[in-house]
C-alpha cells in the first residue's frame, strides 16, 4: 500500500491501510502501545517468538487494543 501523507493520517492504526494482518478494528480504533510478555504466540494461525518486554501497538496484541485484558 501507499503510504499515508503525515497531513492526513487515516483513522484506526496508521499502518491499516498497507498491513497484511488488517482487521476491522483496526480501521477505526488506533491500537495502544503496550509491553508483551516473552514467549510462543498464535498470531492468525502461526506461532511467533516475543521477546519478553517487547513494546507493540497492534490489535493482533491483545494488550494494545482498549478494553482488552492483559
């Protein structure tokens, strides 16, 4: 995708609009930036490697998005 002008930046996540991993929420909600714990994660069906105290903002995270529970 292209990338947005710093003078119009889309709603929801910055990143939405060019991201593989894009879902509804994140074209409305910007996700929070958030520390993770380390370890084995399912992220849409593959298993990744988090180092632990690794700060994201991602809605693929559950502790980037609001409301969630850690």
């Amino acid at each position: 995708g292209a990338t947005p002008s710093p003078l119009s930046w889309p709603t929801g996540c910055r990143f939405h609009n060019r991201c593989p991993y894009v879902m509804e929420i994140c074209q409305t909600t910007p996700p929070l930036l958030a520390s993770v714990q380390g370890g084995e994660r399912k992220v849409l069906g593959t298993t990744i490697e988090v180092r632990d105290g690794r700060r994201v903002a991602c809605h693929l995270y559950p502790e980037s998005t609001p409301g969630e529970s850690l």
